[in-house]
C-alpha cells in the first residue's frame, strides 16, 4: 500500500452507508464481551448514526483507494466515535485519527472506552492520554468503563485531588520527579490474608509500574505473576493515591500514581517468584506495619473502611 492511497478528509453525505459499515463490523469485532452489541443490527447502526451520531458530530473519515476504513466523530475536545475497520486494524488508522483529534483540539483531547478493550487503551495510553476515572457506561450497556484526558506537552495531566487520592511522601525541593503510573493488588486468601511481597529495597504490595502498552489491569497481572506466581482475578479498583519515592537503585525521583485493585487468586504458577523476593501472606494490621509506602499502608486501611459498594467501583 502506497501513502498515496491512504487519506483523511471531512465525512460527506455519501458516505454515510460505509461509515456505519465500519462502526458496525468494528463494534461488533472488538466488544465480543458486551450483549447489547452482538445483538445490535446494520440497519440499527444505519439509524443511530443517521440520527444521534451525525446531527452532533464532527466527523472526518479515513480512506484507502477511497474507500471508507475508519471515522473519527468529535463534539468539541471529545471523541463521541473512533473506530476503524477490522481488516485495517494495525495498520496505523488508529494514531493517524488520534493524531488528527489532537491537531483538532490542540489544548486538550477527552473520550471514554470499555475496561474491556485493551487494545483501544493501549493505543490511548500509547500516546499519552492518562485515566482519569473508572466507572460505569450508560444503559443499556451499564459495562465498565474508562474516562481517559489528554493535555499538550507543558500543561502536566492529572486527575483532580479528588480523583488521584491522597499524596504521600516528602517532596524533595528543586528535585525533578519522573512521573511512573503503577497498578498494585490487594489480594486476599480465604483466611482474610493479603499477599505482600519482601525485596531487598523493603515491603510492597504485588504491582509496580506500567509498561508501554500496557493497560492498568495488564500490569498488575504481570506483575503478580511475574513478582509472586500469582495468576490473578481482578475486582476492581478501589483507591488511587500518589507516592512519591526516591529509588537508589535507579538514583531518581518518582511520582507514582498508584491504582490499587482487589483481587483473588485465580491459579498458581510455580518457579515464577523473583529472584530475591519471598511472597508473604499476613493479616492487615500487619501489612500495615510492614509495608514500606505509606501509600499501600493506606490502601489497606481505605479497604476495610470502604463500604462493600465502593470497594468494587
């Protein structure tokens, strides 16, 4: 495929048919786990992008030998629709629309996915977007989902106070912390334990940070199983907060906001603990005296205080 053959330019009238085309064979390829959308038709995907999507959209579509293969539909700085046709699937649509998106809306880019579609979070976090809130999508979907912002180099992105917890630890002056997002476990056994993990640089809950591509649930599963041989069945995330950590083997800051999960476990893999580390099961309270970030210890303690709704947000 030559570039010349590829291009994006404004949604016209005749377009119509193709892009609901798209919507429909992507939607239905990439949310095998949600009801509402195996059962959802053509025709239907016709009407809702007739009268919902197109009256309220900006709309720009991406074309191979000027053939319909992707769409972007923003209202202002938010992505309402971003989908690209299955057989185009990595082939680059989806950063050339994300990219197109930032160029539209230079001071700052919103939108939301499933939990679900890692792929589709991978690609945003790929290129910068941060999550900013887990929560629940609309009926009749009412499936979990993610709110993801992005802010143009120089505006530093975080979520509000509120949404990013607590900031623990001393901020060093003039020092430069490098921002590590990090996904960490609370894993229970039946006896009411949690699994913490002992290094040579102290105590931790399993996790760690995020690796390029990686989905927050991505992370925490590997390092589960990479740190302790745990194979893990997630929760949800119950708190966030930001730890702020000097680390001597690296000799450098960090700012780590900290996504904690609940979770059980769902299977063992022997021969897959670090080397140098040793998987402890102990009662809260003594995670609590154990655990060297105050940020897990507080994690914990959000925990069990934490009415049983709120724990699995």
């Amino acid at each position: 495929m030559t570039e010349p053959a590829r291009a994006i330019r404004k949604f016209e009238a005749r377009d119509e048919s193709a892009v609901a085309g798209v919507w429909y064979r992507s939607g239905r390829s990439a949310y095998t786990f949600l009801p509402t959308w195996q059962a959802f038709t053509f025709e239907r995907a016709q009407e809702v992008f007739r009268n919902v999507i197109r009256p309220t959209c900006d709309i720009w579509v991406g074309t191979l030998h000027d053939e319909v293969v992707a769409y972007l539909a923003m209202r202002a700085s938010y992505i309402d629709r971003m989908y690209v046709d299955p057989i185009e699937w990595r082939k680059g649509w989806g950063t050339l629309l994300v990219a197109l998106a930032k160029n539209l809306s230079p001071n700052g880019v919103e939108l939301h996915t499933h939990q679900e579609n890692h792929a589709a979070r991978a690609l945003y976090q790929k290129h910068g977007f941060v999550a900013v809130r887990f929560g629940v999508s609309p009926p009749p979907e009412s499936a979990p989902d993610v709110e993801y912002h992005w802010r143009p180099s120089g505006q530093r992105l975080q979520p509000s106070a509120a949404e990013a917890g607590p900031v623990f630890g001393q901020r060093v002056a003039g020092a430069w912390y490098v921002p590590r997002p990090s996904a960490y476990a609370l894993i229970a056994n039946a006896a009411g334990e949690l699994a913490v993990i002992r290094t040579a640089e102290g105590v931790f809950l399993p996790g760690g940070g995020i690796e390029a591509g990686e989905t927050l649930e991505q992370a925490v599963r590997r390092e589960a199983l990479e740190e302790c041989g745990l194979e893990l069945g997630l929760l949800g995330p119950v708190s966030r907060a930001i730890q702020l950590v000097y680390s001597q083997a690296e000799r450098m800051y960090f700012e780590k906001p900290s996504t904690f999960f609940t979770a059980v476990v769902a299977g063992y893999r022997s021969g897959s603990l670090e080397e140098g580390s040793e998987l402890l099961w102990v009662l809260p309270h003594e995670a609590t005296s154990l655990l060297s970030h105050e940020s897990h210890r507080w994690a914990i303690r959000w925990r069990a205080s934490a009415p049983a709704a709120d724990r699995r947000r």
